[in-house]
C-alpha cells in the first residue's frame, strides 16, 4: 500500500510538472527532442528563445543549435517530463523587439557670418571637446586626459569629443609639462576647452584655456580660432572607444600626483558647470 501511494505522488508530481505552462527562458538540462518525423534528437543545455525558436547543444556532436518548435513534435526530460506539441504550441511567446537606435541631435552655434554644428550628448550625459586651435609644436603630438583615462593623441589642430557622465572631471593634456582643468559638467550640455601649444625647453609645451561664453572679450577671440577647427570634420580625432590604455600607466599616475599637488595649492583651472558652449 505504501509503494502504491509513494507511485501515485510520483506520478502526479510529473503530470503537475508537464501542464506547468512554458515560457521564454525555461530552461531544460538534459533531455531528448522528438522532432515531426519523429526523429529523436539527444540535447542538453536547452533554452526556450524568443521568436517560437529552442536554443541547445546537440549531444552527438557539441555543437550549438536552434529549432522552431513548429518542428517540434514533443521535449522530454531525462526525468520522465513530455511536453507534447499541445503544451508546446501554449508556451507564453515574447516577440524580440530591436531596440530603437539613437537618434542624433545637433544643436548650432553662430560667430559672424560663421555656422557650426556640434553633436548634442545623450540623453543625461555632458559632452567636453578638447580643441587645439594651433599655436607653437604643431608637430608634436600632445596627449589627453580625463582622470586616469587616457583619451587619445593627434598633432596639430584637431578636436577630441569625450562624452561622460555629468559632474566632477579632470582634463589634463600632457607634452613637455602636464597642464589641468577640473570640470563641474552639466547633464545636456557642451563645453569647450581650448589647447594651445608653446615653446618649450626641448620641445613644445601645452596649455588648456577654459571657452568661457561670460568673458566677453576673449569669448569673440576664442570663437575665432575654435570655429575653424570644429567646422572641419576631417580634424575630429575622436573615437566611439577608449583607446588602449597600455603604456600610460606611469605617466598618469605621476600626472594625478601633480595635479594633487597643483590642486591642493589652487593653481588649476576651473570650468564652472555654467560655463558652456553656446
């Protein structure tokens, strides 16, 4: 009597299992597939996929494949468990959507007859372009920074596009010196910093110049330069990735030590969150 009821708790806990409806990501770990010609399949590792599929790996040769369940005439686990076609026609479907790709905006800046457009940043992020309008070294390639990421070097005129999250940053750009700007960043907004080159004792030295759209008499003149440069889709030397990041690792940690030391005793340069581009 006891045998007859632990078979029949046996034997509904597998029917209860077999009418649990399916859904995408069910997940079933070893088992064999009966396709319509009621040809078996052996298979572990099968997942129930979006668009009426089943994901698995073939036990007879290891390799990853798919099937549409329309194919499918039933699934059995290694327990016992049958999904016939009935339940496998009822499993909760969830239709793969591609996501929307971004759209990109531009917002338009005016100097004299001159028009520009820049790339606004997405959605909750600031967008800081690192311009270098010229000056002494041009063939010197200067590099750039923000924090201890390193964002990419170029030699004469050209302009850096970093998009980041709003907040606290540190640009700095390093040649014979090191020269900082720490950043308060506004979410939406643009902000320029200027990079000029000057002599130096072996070769050139950089400099960062905060565009600031308050100073009304060097604003004009920093428009001036900036306009030639950010017009010019053939100087942008940004890139959609970090670069790699091997091979600076002293030389940003000794520039953090700097600005440490710099910034302790006020000698860096401040771009204020209100101080954007426009």
């Amino acid at each position: 009597m006891k045998r007859l009821t632990l078979l029949i708790i046996f034997l509904f806990s597998i029917t209860a299992l077999a009418q649990e409806k399916l859904k995408v990501g069910d997940k079933i770990k070893v088992g064999i597939l009966t396709l319509i010609n009621d040809q078996p399949l052996s298979f572990y590792d099968l997942e129930f996929a979006t668009d009426g599929k089943v994901k698995f790996m073939n036990s007879e040769n290891n390799q990853s494949e798919f099937l549409y369940l329309s194919s499918v005439k039933s699934i059995q686990e290694t327990e016992g468990v049958v999904y016939d076609k009935q339940k496998l026609d009822e499993i909760e479907y969830v239709k793969y959507v591609a996501p929307t790709p971004k759209v990109k905006t531009y917002s338009t800046f005016k100097y004299k007859d001159e028009t520009i457009e820049l790339e606004n940043p997405s959605e909750g992020k600031a967008v800081v372009y690192l311009v270098r309008t010229g000056g002494a070294g041009s063939m010197v390639n200067f590099r750039y920074f923000e924090g201890n990421k390193f964002l990419g070097k170029f030699s004469g005129k050209g302009y850096l596009r970093y998009e980041c999250e709003p907040g606290e940053h540190i640009f700095w750009a390093a040649s014979e010196n090191s020269y900082f700007v720490k950043s308060e960043l506004d979410a939406g907004k643009i902000y320029v910093i200027e990079v000029v080159g000057a002599m130096g004792v072996l070769y050139a030295q950089v400099t960062l110049d905060v565009v600031d759209r308050f100073d009304a008499k060097k604003y004009p003149k920093h428009q001036k330069r900036l306009f030639p440069v950010l017009s010019n889709k053939d100087l942008d030397r940004s890139s959609s990735t970090l670069p790699a990041q091997s091979g600076y690792e002293r030389e940003i940690e000794n520039g953090m030590e700097k600005y440490k030391r710099l910034n302790e005793k006020g000698d860096v340069k401040i771009l204020h969150a209100n101080q954007y581009f426009e």
